[in-house]
C-alpha cells in the first residue's frame, strides 16, 4: 500500500480534493450538484469554512447573486446545501412563469 502512494503520482487525499474542485453546477439543479458535492465531499477531507468556500465556488452565478442579495447568511455546509436548494427552486419556477407569461402574450399578439 506504501509503495502504492509513493509512486502513484500523487496520494488518494489530493485525487480526491481535485474530483471536488472539478464539480460545477453549471445550467443543471442545486439538488443535484448538492447530491454530487456531497458525494465527494465526503471523501475529500474538507470540513467547514474550506468546504462551503468550494461549495459557494462552484455554484451557478444567478444562484451566487441571489445569495448576495439574501438577508440571512448561512454558517454550516448543511444550511448551505438547504438555502441554495431553495433558492434554486424559486428561481426555476419564476422562470417557467415568465416563460407561460411569455406565451400567453405571444399567443393574443397572433390571434
């Protein structure tokens, strides 16, 4: 096993933390890059401030902005994971809204 991590080119612990800094949200839900993260978070050692610091990094920029503009900072990973969930949620329905508001108008303008 020794011999394993000396010449593997690199020890499991920094494979590990490199698999956690590749994740993103990107245009997909915050419930599945939170069940993603969790994943392999779990396995990266991080725990506390370093953790939501990766976790903030890697999420979606509309939900980021959102963030900012909440009134209540969250402190653990967990009320993070919760939070941007629910954020996420909202925005995602207010854009199908928009979208059926969208057609709607679209919809009298041609009749």
């Amino acid at each position: 096993m020794k011999l394993k991590k000396k010449f593997s080119g690199g020890d499991e612990e920094s494979v590990k933390v490199a698999k956690l800094k590749k994740i993103e949200q990107g245009g997909g839900t915050m419930k599945k890059f939170v069940q993603e993260f969790r994943r392999v978070a779990r396995e990266s050692g991080y725990k506390g401030r370093a953790l939501v610091k990766e976790f903030k990094r890697e999420m979606n920029r509309v939900i980021k902005r959102k963030l900012i503009k909440a009134e209540k900072s969250s402190t653990s990973i967990e009320q993070w994971y919760k939070h941007t969930t629910n954020i996420n949620r909202h925005w995602r329905e207010s854009q199908r809204e928009k979208e059926r508001l969208r057609e709607r108008k679209k919809n009298r303008n041609q009749r």
